[in-house]
C-alpha cells in the first residue's frame, strides 16, 4: 500500500522483510520480483487512468533498461556481497526518500543519451538485486528535473512492471523454479497495492509517506550491513 501510492510495486519494502527473516537470497529475488509484477500492474493502470503518465518520457529510460534487467536476473552473487549491496540499496533509497519528500521540481527536457545509458544501468542492477528498479529512476527523475512527483511515479509504475517481468524471466531462466509460497503472498500485495494506487494517484501527497519508508529501509539497511 505504502509503496504503491508512489509509484513503486514494494520489491525493496519486501526484500528488507525477507531478509530480516533470514530468507535466502535465491528465494528472496524471484519473491520479490513475483510481487513486483502484480502491484506494478495495478499502479500503473492507476496512475495510468489519472493521466499523469507520459509515453516520452518513459521509452528513452525503458529501451535497454528490460534486455539489462534479464541479464542482471540470471546472475545471483554471494551471500555476503548480496546483503551488502541490498544494505546499500536500501539506504540510498532512503536518503532519497527523505531529500525529495517535499521539493519543488522545475521540469527540465530529458536528454535522451542519459536516459538511455541510466536506464540500461538501473534495469541491470534492478534484476541484479531482485527489485524493479523504482527506487532508482523516481529519485532520479526528481532529481535532475525530468518530472514532478506524479508523473514520475506513474513513469515508474511501468518501468518497475516490465523490468520485474524481465529480472523474473531471467531468474527463472536460471534456475528453473519459483517460490512456493507466493499465493498468498499475492492476495495480500493485490489488496494493498489496490488501496494504496488509488489513494496516491488521486487522493493524497506522498511526501508523509516516503518519510515513513525511509525509516522502514533505514533500519533493514543497517541490519543487513552489520550482520
């Protein structure tokens, strides 16, 4: 619910539970990226349906990001270096959570070679990692003045959904399974990501709401690090 009001299917929000539970990490990816596809499609059709997504801007970020996310969903590292790098995900993501939870954006002409270039670079770490790579491009966007807070969640949405079905089919491709239990798992992610588009796409700001992630992978980022 959290995640989806700005955008972002939740792969991070659910990596740092799993992880808190000492799952393994060759369960975690595929779990993650599996949930990522159901709420990345119901915020996109969210955002979608209250007209802040924007076509142009999406593709030049899309082109490569999908082909370098199955790339980057075939390999699986370490376990030591995967809490690292997931420790270190999580903590950017909540820096930028709280540096763009209430700044102004002044909209600036995205230029398509960076574009192309950091999608191809968020896509890769985003199958790497087992995430959709929205923690990665809203900051990113918000940042350099590509888009205001909507357009860059609904921008997002998308992005997250095809490179989680692109970071999946390269996992699967891989190793040759899924996740037993992710039914229910599922239902549960549908019924927040159902809420939680709708509110944040129509209804609310998501700055209160970044501040609270940001404390939530805070706290799993050190712990991931540390042990």
């Amino acid at each position: 619910m959290l995640y989806s009001s700005v955008g972002h299917a939740g792969a991070s929000g659910y990596i740092a539970v799993m992880s808190l539970l000492s799952l393994a990490p060759e369960v975690i990816k595929p779990t993650a990226l599996s949930l990522n596809i159901l709420v990345g499609s119901i915020a996109t059709w969210q955002f979608y349906r209250a007209g802040h997504f924007s076509w142009s801007l999406f593709w030049p970020f899309a082109a490569f990001a999908v082909p370098c996310a199955f790339i980057g969903g075939q390999l699986n590292l370490p376990t030591h270096v995967f809490k690292m790098v997931l420790g270190l995900l999580l903590l950017y993501s909540a820096w930028r959570f709280f540096v763009h939870a209430k700044q102004s954006v002044q909209i600036k002409t995205v230029p398509r070679t960076q574009a192309l270039l950091a999608g191809a670079g968020i896509g890769f770490l985003s199958g790497l990692t087992g995430t959709g790579g929205g923690i990665f491009l809203t900051p990113l966007l918000l940042l350099m003045g590509w888009a205001d807070a909507k357009r860059a969640a609904a921008v997002s949405a998308l992005f997250v959904l095809l490179n989680s079905v692109s970071g999946l089919a390269g996992n699967f491709t891989a190793t040759k399974a899924l996740p037993t239990f992710l039914v229910p798992l599922l239902i549960a992610a549908a019924l927040g990501g159902l809420v939680g588009s709708y509110f944040g796409s129509r209804r609310i700001q998501p700055h209160a709401i970044k501040k609270l992630l940001a404390m939530v992978l805070l706290i799993a980022g050190f712990k991931l690090i540390l042990t």
